[in-house]
C-alpha cells in the first residue's frame, strides 16, 4: 500500500477510559430478546421476507469461477468468499444492516469531535463504507483496500480504492493514519497478532482503530434452537472448514488481541443481530427482516467453496446443506441471532 501525505496538524490527547473523560456511547443491550408470539409468517420454503498498491490489470481481473459463482484471483485462494454481482448486493446489504444496528452510524469511535485526516479501510468489499465516509468527513482522505477490484471508478475525489493483501506487509509510512477501519475479515486474515501488529505501526499516535467481527455461528436465549438441525450442522462445518483452513473464529478474542498488540483504552460492544423478524421490539424486528433476506445468499457464500474446497463436499451436497440450513432459519419457531463484536481501541499518545 502507498499513499501521498496531506498536511498534519498535532492531535490533543484523546479522551477514553484511561484519560477519565471517556465518550459515552448508548448502550443497546440485545440479549434475551424478546419474541413477537404474535409473528405471523409461515414455515416454508417461500421467503418470508419483505421485499494504489497495485494496478488493475488482466492479472487481478481474471477472476476465478467455481461451481457458478466468482471469485478474486490476486492471492487466489486466500479469501474464500465470492465477488460477483450477487455477494456485491449482499454486502451492500448488510452494510445497511451494520447502521441499522448502530442507530444509524458509520462508527463507534469518538472521531468526531477530532475530525481525522487520513482514513483506511481494510477489505472494502463494494466501497460503500468507505464512500460514506468520505462524504461524512470530506476534508479527510479515505482509502479502501481489497483483493478485488470491484469498486465503482467514479467516486467523490477524496476516497480512492486499492487493490492489495492486507496480509502482505504494508508499505504505508509508519504513523501515518488517524483512523484504520476493518470488518468481517474473519474469514480472510490468518495471523491477527502480526495484522494488529502492523494497524498499530501505520496509526499515529492517538489513532483509532475500530475492528467489527461476527461470531461464526448462532445463538437462542429460550431454547428454540434444535439440537441436529441443518443450521447446527451448517455452522459446525463452516467453523471445521475454517479451522482446518487456519482461520477460527476470531470474533471472542479481538479485545485480548488488541491488548496484545499495545493499544489502550480497548472498549468491547457486542450487539446481537436477530436473524428473522421473530423479536417483538420493532427495531429489532426490522434488522431481523434484514438479517433473514441477506441470508438468501450469505449461507452459499459462506458455505460453498469451504465446504467443496476444505472439506470435500460434492457441490450438490455444499448446496443442499446451504438450502437446508436456510430453510431452518424461516422457521417462525427457531429463535436465533448472531453475535457481532464491535473492538474500538487507542493507539498510546507515547
């Protein structure tokens, strides 16, 4: 990665818990979620839904396909995720979803009361974090960086997309960005402590970096999650793929892995995403609906290529434990949400 230096102003000590005066965020507590027992949607198999570093050239555009879906060709192998049109409109999706969750929200970190200059988002997917920020902060400059070249080429003229490996070693400037970005890339970063390492090298001092992970796997407060159903059987061999891959589930150990690396002032929010419209409360409601249309695509991409290329499921049997396990997800009786864990951390002012 590369990028031309703006001008730098000296940052004032930031304020968080160990300066004492720590920027209070509301709290949504999303356990023990209430059901809606008046949840009116059948079980079927209908949807219950409403409705820089590199140039791009042949090389990074020859994509990959496997069993009807694309995927990346710069580090082949590396991310197991698609990037055609269909996983574009999911993560697009779900970004919606993330500020559904955050009330709205493109962050936790306390970034607006010491606007940042430089802004990096590691694996931008579509770009449209990035974009958004760009637009919330336009005298800053944001760029995104992703193994794939998908991003839209006209873009406002402070943000910019990268393709490059953020497991590579960075060739940024050392304390050169205010604010580093990185989302659900669980399933593509391997060694975190020596990707921590380098988000810390390449913050200045005084940075913020902010780290949302899901859990990789489902959880029910009232029981209603069946032991043997395909949605167990599903996330068990997802987690076995990922494992046997060298990348767990990373989602529970971020704050330690935080700490680890340096950082101060290391906050932890988990906020449960309900995943079907069975919550009572119509906030959670509304973010379940979303949650239960983004699966429509989000088992497949997930699931396909680990399970045909890790474990050595047949694609007939990858697809139809895919179908399955969405099948058991609009089950009106099943009640389940995901953990998202959401790391908001400080590099030290020394």
């Amino acid at each position: 990665m590369n990028g031309q230096p703006v001008d730098e102003e000296a940052r004032p000590p930031l304020n968080h818990a160990n300066t004492g005066d720590e920027v209070a965020l509301p709290p949504i507590d999303c356990t023990n979620i209430e059901v809606d027992s008046g949840m009116d949607y059948r079980d079927s198999d209908e949807d219950q839904v409403p409705s820089g570093c590199m140039s791009i050239t042949s090389s990074v555009t020859n994509y990959q396909f496997e069993h009807g879906r694309r995927y990346h060709s710069y580090s082949q192998g590396n991310y197991p995720m698609p990037n055609d049109e269909t996983e574009q409109d999911r993560l697009d999706m779900h970004h919606q979803i993330f500020l559904k969750m955050l009330d709205g929200r493109l962050f936790l970190a306390p970034l607006d009361r010491n606007p940042p200059k430089r802004i990096l988002d590691i694996g931008t997917g579509t770009g449209i974090w990035a974009l958004d920020m760009a637009e919330h902060f336009p005298h800053a400059n944001v760029i995104g960086t992703d193994l794939s070249p998908i991003q839209p080429t006209m873009v406002l003229p402070n943000c910019r997309f990268e393709v490059d490996d953020a497991e590579l070693e960075w060739t940024w400037p050392a304390n050169h960005f205010d604010y580093i970005h990185t989302r659900l890339l669980g399933q593509s970063i391997r060694n975190w402590e020596y990707y921590l390492e380098q988000i810390f090298r390449h913050l200045k001092p005084g940075g913020y970096v902010e780290l949302i992970e899901h859990m990789v796997g489902v959880r029910s407060d009232d029981g209603s999650y069946p032991p043997g159903c395909a949605l167990r059987q599903y996330m068990h061999n997802l987690n076995l793929a990922l494992e046997q891959s060298g990348i767990p589930d990373v989602s529970m150990k971020l704050k330690d892995l935080a700490l680890n690396a340096g950082f101060v002032d290391v906050r932890e929010e988990v906020r449960n995403m309900p995943w079907g419209p069975w919550p009572k409360d119509p906030r959670m409601k509304e973010i379940g609906y979303w949650a239960l249309l983004n699966s429509d695509s989000s088992f497949e991409a997930y699931g396909l290529a680990s399970f045909t290329r890790v474990l050595g499921f047949t694609e007939e049997e990858a697809r139809a434990l895919c179908t399955s396990a969405q099948r058991d997800l609009k089950n009106k009786h099943i009640h389940v949400f995901n953990p998202n864990y959401f790391i908001v951390a400080r590099k030290p002012l020394n």
